[in-house]
C-alpha cells in the first residue's frame, strides 16, 4: 500500500459517510450534489435528462466494487452508478469515482 492510498483510506474511514453498496456491503464514502453545470462534465446531454433528481459525485476507497448499474443506497435513496472511474498516483489506485443518478 502507498501513502496516498493508506492517507485516503484514513481519510475516509474517519470522515466518510456509510452507504451501501448493492443493499447489502457497508462502505465510506464522500458524497457531493452535481449540480446541472457540473453534470454536464461527467455526463452528455441525454443522460442530463433522463436525471429526475441532482446526480451526486462519489469518492470512495480504491477497493470498492463499484461498477455501472450497481445501486448505492444512502439517507433512505437509492441511487444507480452511471459512471466509474478509478484515481491513480504513481500506477496505484488510491480512490474509486462514481456518478449516481
């Protein structure tokens, strides 16, 4: 494990907030509301459209399994990943990036 993968999982398991991935794994994670600007960088303008509520921008730990149509519930929601990405420093993950609608 590099540093920047043992501060960001520190980071996150002291600040993070619970969800659940799939109903069923608990993990930690720094939840953001996208607002309509911000969507359109991570998302075309059809998938804008179809949102019926503000996306939120997840960051996670490096060893969730976190990929599109898994389902993230939080505060009583139940949000699906539309998009995933994986942060790298120096070749190794340090954090998972999810879009949720």
């Amino acid at each position: 494990m590099t540093l920047f993968k043992k501060r960001m999982d520190e980071k996150l398991a002291a600040f993070g907030e619970d969800y659940l991935l799939n109903g069923t794994t608990a993990l930690k994670g720094f939840f953001q509301q996208l607002d309509t600007g911000r969507m359109h960088i991570y998302l075309d303008d059809t998938e804008v459209a179809m949102l019926t509520r503000p996306g939120l921008f997840l960051v996670t730990t490096a060893d969730a399994a976190i990929s599109v149509g898994n389902t993230i519930a939080r505060d009583g929601r139940t949000y699906t990943v539309l998009k995933t990405s994986a942060q790298r420093i120096a070749n190794t993950t340090v954090a998972k990036i999810a879009i949720l609608g």
